[in-house]
C-alpha cells in the first residue's frame, strides 16, 4: 500500500531570497529554497528578483479560513477518491497530506486529483486564480518508523490547523 506526504505550497511562496513575498517573518527561511530535481539550494537574491517579475498574480497566505476550507476540501476528496487519509496539517504558505491507499493508481494521480479537489473548493469559496505552486512536492514514507515520525513529530508541530484520522480536527 503506498503511503505519501504530499506538500501542496501557495503560489509565490516559494521564492530564492528565502521569503514569499511578504515582510514578514513567518515567511523567511534562512536555509534556502527548493528546486525540483536540485533539492535545496542557498538563497539567491537575483534568481529571486527573476521569480518575481514573472509572478502573474499576488502571492498566496492562507487565512484561517482558507485554512478550514482546504482541510474540509481534503476530508472530502479521501472519501470519495478512496484514500486513506492519516493526517492533514496546514500553514499559511501550504498544507501537508499524508495519505495512503488500496488501489493501483500512480502516485502522480493521486497528487494531482488531490489538488484538483483543494483548487476546486478554494476557487467556489474564495476568487479563481492559481492557488498552488506547479510543482508539489511529495515523499513516500520508507517504513513505519518514518510513518510514525510524521504523525508524532513532524505534522503536530506545525503552526496551522490540523487533522489526524480517528480524531477529526485538532484544536482550532
């Protein structure tokens, strides 16, 4: 049964010079940013700048709101994808899905209806626009050991709203 931690990050938020375009503090990461098929590479203030110009639209924050609406949009997609949702938690700049599932289907599609079903609801609720970053990132779980990591360690201590099977949403 594969079992994945998908990353869906907000548009814009992921910029070279280690913020998201906002000033604000919440967005700075001082380790780099992350390039497909690179990994993580050091900040980078020109590529930066290169990023910015082809922005088309305001980069993403996530409201408290927005926030509620995607967990409910995730909930709702594990139910009628046939995935087994283990835990969702959110941030202002993205949300984690760590999910598992029976069938034969490709992580890629699994991916990819996921963040259909997060745009979908973000767009009737809110305003159309691109939502999320091209390229989600994902990464598979090794064993139990990695699994039980991220349900005890890693996705509780997010800043954001969260949800963990068997319990239904965790504080608010």
């Amino acid at each position: 049964m594969p079992c994945y931690l998908f990353t869906f990050h907000g548009y814009g938020t992921q910029l070279p010079d280690s913020s998201s375009g906002y000033v604000s503090r919440d967005f700075v990461r001082p380790r780099g940013y992350v390039r497909c098929r690179e990994g993580l590479l050091a900040p980078d203030a020109n590529m930066a700048t290169y990023y910015r110009r082809n922005l088309l639209h305001d980069p993403v924050r996530f409201s408290h709101l927005m926030q509620e609406q995607m967990l409910a949009a995730a909930i709702e997609a594990f139910r009628f994808q046939e995935l087994r949702g283990h835990y969702i938690a959110t941030e202002s700049t993205h949300i984690h899905l760590l999910v598992s599932w029976r069938s034969n289907a490709a992580w890629q599609l699994v991916r990819r209806r996921l963040a259909n079903s997060l745009t979908r609801r973000l767009d009737r609720e809110f305003e159309r626009r691109p939502w999320f970053a091209k390229q989600p990132s994902r990464k598979q779980v090794r064993d139990r050991r990695h699994f039980d990591y991220l349900m005890t360690t890693y996705m509780p201590k997010l800043s954001g709203l969260k949800w963990r099977e068997g319990q239904g949403v965790l504080g608010d």
